[in-house]
C-alpha cells in the first residue's frame, strides 16, 4: 500500500540584530551550533556535506552554500519517506540581519509542531544567543 502525504510549506521571517557574518557562522560553525543548542552536531560549510544536529535527530545533506547569502539543505526527521528541503536566506539590514526561512515539502501532520520547532528549539535560540553576545 502506498501512502500518500499531503506537505506543507512554512515561512519565517526573523530580525537578528547581529551581523551576516556572525548569523551565518551560527548556521554553519559546529562550535557555535552547540553554544546555541542544536548540538551534537556534525557540520561544514560546504555543499554535499551530510550534516547531523541534536546528536542525528535531524539530519541531511547541504545542497547549496552562498556564503553569507543563502544555504539550502535536505533535512530528514523522524520516519519521512523523503526529504523536506529548508532554505536559509540572509539580508544585511540596518540593524542586524534579516533571516528568511522558507521549509517546504513538510509533512502535514507535523507542520505545527516544527513550525513551532523553529521558533522554540532552532532560530529563536539563535537569536536569543548572538544578540547575547552582541
């Protein structure tokens, strides 16, 4: 039997006041992964490195770097059948960075949970930690 499910796509946008430099740091330096919270990690910044964050709770492949501009990334979590594909897009504003994420072909059922995921658990932590230590 084939199942078929029905994918959503979430945006977000968030205002970080912390330079493209450092925000795309927080995306892709393991170290500042960890002292943001998505650790363990296994992470590099470059294309068809496959990535783990929350010790392989989530995982993928980076399938497209822009350095300090864009990262595009497969992610896999839980049981998918396949991939939901994220995409970070940064903005130098005035006052900081402005971070667009757009997540696509994410499952219904869980469309709630992990856009409030990215709030509680990815991006709000990473807000919260570099404009800390602004």
């Amino acid at each position: 039997m084939r199942y078929h499910y029905i994918m959503k796509k979430l945006k977000q946008t968030y205002h970080i006041q912390a330079p493209v430099k450092q925000v795309w740091q927080a995306l892709t330096d393991p170290k500042m992964i960890n002292d943001w919270g998505g650790g363990p990690v296994k992470m590099e910044a470059h294309a068809g490195f496959e990535f783990e964050l929350w010790g392989g709770d989530i995982h993928g492949t980076n399938t497209k770097m822009v350095k300090e501009k864009e990262l595009v990334q497969e992610w896999f979590g839980g049981d998918w059948p396949e991939p939901s594909i994220v995409t970070f897009t940064l903005e130098p504003e005035a006052e900081g960075t402005k971070v667009v994420l757009v997540h696509e072909k994410v499952p219904d059922s869980e469309a709630d949970d992990i856009r409030d995921g990215w709030r509680q658990y990815y991006l709000g932590p990473m807000k919260e930690y570099l404009e800390k230590y602004r």
